[in-house]
C-alpha cells in the first residue's frame, strides 16, 4: 500500500515551485477558459494514488466524442488534433509483470484523457500506447489552438509532477511522452449501416499530419504545425521556435503553399 501522508507532502513540495508557463500567462490575461495545472496536478495526484490502492476505477472517456460525432456524420469541420504517445512502452511491456504494465499503460492513456476533456476536447480513441484528441473550432479557430496548446503543456507538467513521483516512489518506471498537434478540416465517418453501433472516427489531412508531427517529437517534447502556430496569440507563439529540419527528417509539403510544411517546438520561457 501507498503511504498517503508522504505522498501528499511530496506533491506540495512539488506544487510550490512554479515556472512560467503558457497556462499562468493566460490566466493572468483572463481573455480564455485556462485550466489552472495545479488544480489537474492534485486531481491527478489523488486519482493515481487510489488506483494504485485498487480504490479507484477509471471510467470510460471517449463516450462523449461518440455522441457527439454520431450527430455530425459525413460533416466536414474544422479541429485541432493532439496526438501524445507514450516513449518506451516497447521496454516496459517486456520488462514489467502484467499487473504492473496494466497499472502503468492505464495510468497514463486515462489520465491524458482527463486532461483533454478538462480543456474542452474530445477524446476520440486510444491507439496502441497512444491517446487522440479533438478540439472542434465551432468559432474562433485562435481560441482552439490556445485550448490545444495549454493541454498539451498541462500534460507534460502532470506527468513530472502528478504521476511520475508516485509512479517511482512504488517503483513502477517513470514515463515520457511525445505530443504532436496540428489543424485543418477533418470529417466524420461512419463505418457501417448500424447507427448505434458501427464504428465512427474522423478523416482528414490534419488527423495524418498530426501523427507525422508527433513522431519527430523528442521525449517530454510538444511539437506542432504551422497551421496551429499561425493561430496561436503572438505572445504565445513565443514559447515556440521553428524546428529546422533537413529533407531526410521530414519532406512533407503543405497542402496550401506546396512548400515544405514548417513545424515548431515548444521550448517554454
């Protein structure tokens, strides 16, 4: 069993220590609906511990991107698309005994889950050690970006102060994600005469790219495309810098200019 006391303590040491962030930028702006990480971080905190005390279940997270693309059948919408993978799964499934791989690979799937929807986003499956969001730009296409750019950030300080302290004080490996985000209509399908049941997901150029952008991410490394990084406020763009690639890293054109489709990497303050 876990030593809640001690656990708790280290999680508020944690806490203390804050770094900038594009998240204390914008709740110090006021202008958007910003989750405040801390807030995630102690959620997670007390989720992850109960689970590993078998006191807590996850619940299912993508029955609401079900409903909502069921309503929206052969529609073409545009969305920003996250994609965040987990770094060693390979090694780890290898490596650690069933009971521990299950703990660890559902720890992770379900709590970037939690995140993506406390930021307004959908989940729309779980792929292998990987977790696909959605934000659907129903107005402003700026605020949509801000959404998915602040998730993915708020992801990466829950895994280094939420999960990964717990994970190794039970000596369970520490994780490491890559996430990559892109933009672009995307539409939804339906595979299948079965309105209830058949299968229904979301096709378009941004949904590949965002997989191809997130595989040059370096562990614990947000990388996203231009037609995320041009929407994004000016004061937030500066948290990200153009990662020069040569054509042996990445040749994949954009489909407006032709040219090759820049990306950017989130490197902080």
């Amino acid at each position: 069993m876990v030593t809640k006391k001690i656990e708790n303590k280290g999680i508020e040491n944690l806490l203390s220590t804050k770094t900038p962030s594009i998240v204390d930028m914008l709740l110090g702006r006021g202008t958007e609906k910003v989750v405040d990480s801390e807030t995630l971080i102690k959620e997670v905190h007390d989720r992850v511990l109960k689970s590993l005390n078998h006191e807590f279940l996850y619940s299912t997270v993508t029955e609401e991107s079900e409903i909502f693309l069921r309503g929206k059948i052969l529609q073409s919408m545009d969305m920003a698309v996250l994609f965040v993978d987990l770094v060693g799964s390979t090694d780890m499934i290898l490596n650690l005994p069933k009971e521990k791989l299950a703990i660890v690979f559902t720890t992770f799937a379900q709590e970037m889950a939690y995140v993506i929807k406390r930021h307004d986003g959908f989940v729309l499956k779980f792929v292998g050690d990987a977790v696909i969001g959605y934000f659907v730009a129903e107005n402003l296409s700026a605020s949509v970006a801000n959404r998915a750019v602040t998730c993915a950030e708020s992801m990466l300080k829950i895994l280094k102060l939420g999960i990964n302290p717990i994970l190794k004080s039970n000596n369970l490996p520490e994780l490491k994600i890559k996430i990559g985000i892109d933009y672009g209509e995307n539409t939804i399908v339906r595979y299948g005469d079965d309105l209830q049941e058949s299968h229904v997901d979301i096709l378009g150029p941004s949904v590949s790219m965002a997989a191809k952008i997130q595989n040059l991410s370096q562990p614990d490394q947000i990388v996203v495309g231009d037609d995320i990084y041009t929407k994004l406020h000016k004061s937030i763009q500066e948290y990200f810098e153009h990662l020069k690639l040569d054509k042996s890293e990445w040749s994949y054109k954009s489909s407006k200019t032709k040219k090759i489709y820049p990306v950017y990497t989130y490197i902080g303050k």
